[in-house]
C-alpha cells in the first residue's frame, strides 16, 4: 500500500472534468433525444450502429457486448427486450453450440434509419459546431490513441 498516487495537477484536473461533463451532457442530451423523437434508446441506438456496421447485419453476442463494454448480462437482457419489439434477432451459430448472433431486422433498420438523420443534426448542434477543424483532428487523434491503448490492455 505505499505506492505514491498520482494526483491530477490543476490543469489536468480541470480536463479530466471538462471531459467528464461534456460526455455526461452530451450523451444526456442525445440520449433524451433519441427517446423522445424517435422512440430508440441509446443503448438501442448503439446496438443498431453496430449493427449496421457489420456485414449482414449481424454480430456475434461477444464481439458486440465487448464492442459496447457491456458485461454478459446486460447484453442478454437488453437484446431480449429489442428483440421482443422485433429490432433484432437471436440465431444461434451453427459452428459453436455456445455461441449465438445478433441479427438486425427490418424493423430495426427502419428504426435506425428513421433516428439517424435527426441525431446527426443533433450532434452537429451540439458539438461539430463549436468546434474548429484543427480542434476536431486533435480529439480524433487523442481519441484513437487512448481507445487503441485501451484496445491493447483488454487483450
């Protein structure tokens, strides 16, 4: 127990705050958002992103709760209730008897398509406006880098 915490300086804390605030509000906002104008969690939203990032629209349970940082349990019992409104489906692997997919629907396309522009010109009112193109390579710099040093301690 006689190790030496690092404290954050003034400086650093007042980033680590700044950051912390922004995420909290922004993600509030957009979240308050989704639900009300188009009937979508966040967690729904991201799901569905994911989703549709992939070939064919489906994902295996694992590789998408390790793609959310949600734990097992949370991830069952969240594609349980969006399957139970028919955005998604379970299938499971032929390859794998443990293994199962997350598949998006039609239903759930049409609900990611219906939400998508709206949250988009949120976020550009919200954030991409009141930042400068300088401003927005430093944060996707800074976010890849974290996120990649992340990436290489969760292996």
């Amino acid at each position: 127990m006689g190790e030496t915490v690092r404290w954050l300086t003034a400086e650093e804390q007042r980033a680590w705050r700044g950051f912390v605030r922004l995420h909290e509000r922004l993600g509030g906002r957009l979240g308050r958002m989704l639900q009300s104008e188009s009937n979508v969690s966040p967690a729904d939203f991201a799901v569905l992103v994911n989703l549709t990032d992939v070939p064919e629209g489906r994902q295996r349970y694992q590789d998408l709760a390790r793609a959310l940082e949600w734990e097992k349990s949370r991830m069952s019992h969240h594609i349980a209730r969006m399957a139970g409104r028919g955005l998604v489906v379970r299938e499971e692997c032929a390859e794998d008897a443990r293994g199962a997919f997350v598949v998006i629907t039609d239903a759930g396309r049409a609900a990611i398509e219906a939400a998508s522009p709206r949250h988009v010109e949120a976020v550009r009112e919200l954030f991409m406006d009141h930042v400068t193109p300088a401003e927005l390579r430093v944060l996707a710099d800074v976010s890849e880098r974290v996120i990649s040093k992340l990436d290489e301690e969760q292996s």
